[in-house]
C-alpha cells in the first residue's frame, strides 16, 4: 500500500517541491495535463497559505481508494492561528496575501470535493479532491457509510508498514487495520499478506482474525483488529490482537474498543468477540499505535459533523507519535 507523502511545509521552497511531487504523482495516476494543471495548483495554493499563515504547517498528499477514476487527495493540516471568517476565505477571489486573488475559493473552485475544519486557536485541516476523470466517484445508494483512510511511513522509510481494507455490502461493512511488527519492507510485507487474506476470509472478526494468524505466520507477525459494522443493528462488533484500536466517539460518549495482547502470525491467545452499540451520531474510528491511545476530539466542536477525511487528519495532526507508521481509518453511517 502506498502511504501518503507528509511533507513539511513552512518556507516558500517546500510549497515548490509539493507541488513537483503531486504533479509526479498524478500523472503517475493517469490524469491527463488539464488534470494535473488542477492538482497543481490546488497544492501550490495550500501550500502557499501554510507558509504565509500558518504555524507548522503540512501537507499530505495521496491516492484516495476509489473503485472508480483515480483521485489524489490532498490535506492541509496546521495549528493555527485559524480562521475566523471561513466563509470569507473560502470567497472565489479573497486573499490577504498579496497573491493573484486566487486563494482558497480558488482551491475549493478546482477540487470536485473540497471539505474543512477550522478552530480559532487551534488550527485548521482542509481537505481537497480532484479525479482523473471528468466527476468524482460518489458512494453507492445503497451504501450506508461514509469512510476515508490514511497511512503514513515512519519518518526515513518509503514503505509503510501498516495496511487498511474495507468491504461493503448495503447495511453492512468490515474493516481491517494492520500493523506489521516493527516498520519498513518486512513490516509492510506481514501487513500486505494481511490485507490480501482479508478479501476472501470470512465469518465474525474473531474467525478472519484465526484464519489471518494461520495464514501469516511466514512473515514477522503483525498487530491486527478487525470489525463488523451493522447500520441496521446501530452495531459494532470488535476483536483484535495487538495495539491497534477502535474508538466510537459522539458528542456524549467516547469508548475504546481494545484489542487483547498477542501479534497475529506469531502468537496470539483464544480471541473474542465483542459487539458494542453504535450511538447516533458517533462516529467509528481505527488506528494503528503510530497515534497515542488518549487522544480527544473535546476542544474541536463540530469536528465530527465533518468530512472523515479531515477528522483523520485533525486526529494525525495533534495525536501523531511522529517516529512510526500511522494508520487512521474514520467511518460514519451515512444520514441521507
């Protein structure tokens, strides 16, 4: 799996080497030029507003998973000072820059979907998307969920050593975060194997999780959870062997769904099941240790009513360890 790039960006030559590497990336996507003059500036101008309002400013720059036309994904994470105006700055034409009068109503203009959080104090993540194709891809009718996944390597590696994969089907979806045992190849070989068994494993997550142990034990192991998710039931049902997490998190309840002690291909005791309610308007997330297990979404309100994309990057952004991979994946039931 191709982790997203995570580029600094707090000087005006960093905002150049961005754009050169998501330009690189697109075409390596298959956009066509036009596309690629979007991606472009979409990352120029992101790029641009970190360095010139922004404190430790970053951009993240990947593939979203798609079944249709290829889509890069952008996110612009910073933590501060915020905008006090978004409404304003998102206006097609509205800088305090000294730039050309493109800005943010620009980047939101060129993106097929264009999403944000901004706290005044705290910061603000954006989130920009622009397909190869002539229209974004838009989520199934009848699925009932909504969901966005990012992998980051640990800082000096090219490979990420974690992995994540989704099925769907109507009112029901599985997911699965993997953790290879250290970080690197051989990490990202144990968490791939992982990721592949999962396409054809079946039953509750303790018996994927059984059939995972048997099917990885050539690799050096991996932390694994996996989940079942029911929309109809308002359900979750959980197990996991390793640090890798589950929280549900709404504006009155934050639970942890944790895994048992073991590693998956090595050693692991007699797994369980265990199904939690999924409470209205909570939101499902998982994550590989790369983040801290405390975080909090407390200080961000309305954060959760946003994006998934920009809640897994609020939750990168302030809760990031910054010396492994890192895996967040962030679903919500759909309320259309």
């Amino acid at each position: 799996m191709t982790p997203y790039a995570n580029l600094a960006t707090e000087e005006a030559s960093q905002v150049g080497a961005a754009r050169r590497e998501a330009v690189a990336m697109a075409k390596h996507m298959g956009f066509d030029d036009e596309r690629c003059g979007r991606v472009a500036l979409v990352v120029t101008e992101l790029g641009t507003n970190l360095v010139r309002h922004a404190t430790r400013g970053r951009l993240l720059l990947g593939q979203r998973r798609t079944s249709g036309p290829a889509c890069f994904e952008v996110l612009a994470l910073d933590s501060g000072p915020g905008m006090a105006d978004v409404e304003r700055c998102i206006q097609d034409g509205y800088t305090t820059g000294g730039t050309p009068g493109t800005g943010l109503g620009a980047v939101k203009r060129l993106s097929d979907e264009f999403a944000f959080f901004s706290a005044l104090g705290t910061g603000t993540v954006i989130v920009a998307r622009i397909a190869a194709g002539v229209h974004l891809e838009r989520p199934s009718a009848e699925c009932s969920f909504v969901m966005s996944g990012i992998c980051l390597a640990a800082p000096g590696e090219t490979e990420c050593g974690d992995g994540w994969e989704v099925r769907a089907a109507g009112q029901n979806l599985t997911v699965m975060v993997a953790d290879g045992l250290g970080h690197g190849p051989m990490a990202a070989q144990a968490s791939r194997a992982a990721t592949e068994l999962f396409a054809t494993a079946g039953g509750a997550p303790s018996v994927m999780l059984e059939q995972t142990h048997q099917a990885i034990g050539a690799t050096r192991g991996a932390a694994i959870a996996m989940a079942k998710l029911d929309a109809r039931e308002a359900t979750v049902t959980f197990a996991g062997a390793g640090n890798v997490m589950g929280r549900l998190v709404s504006g009155l309840e934050d639970r942890s769904l944790l895994s048992q002690h073991g590693t998956v291909g090595l050693q692991i005791r007699r797994i369980k099941d265990v199904t939690y309610p999924w409470p209205d308007h909570a939101i499902f997330v998982m994550h590989s240790d790369g983040i801290t297990s405390r975080w909090s979404l407390a200080n961000a309100g309305g954060l959760l009513q946003c994006d998934p994309a920009v809640i897994a990057g609020w939750i990168i952004r302030d809760h990031c360890r910054g010396r492994d991979d890192v895996t967040v994946v962030v679903i919500k039931r759909r309320t259309e």
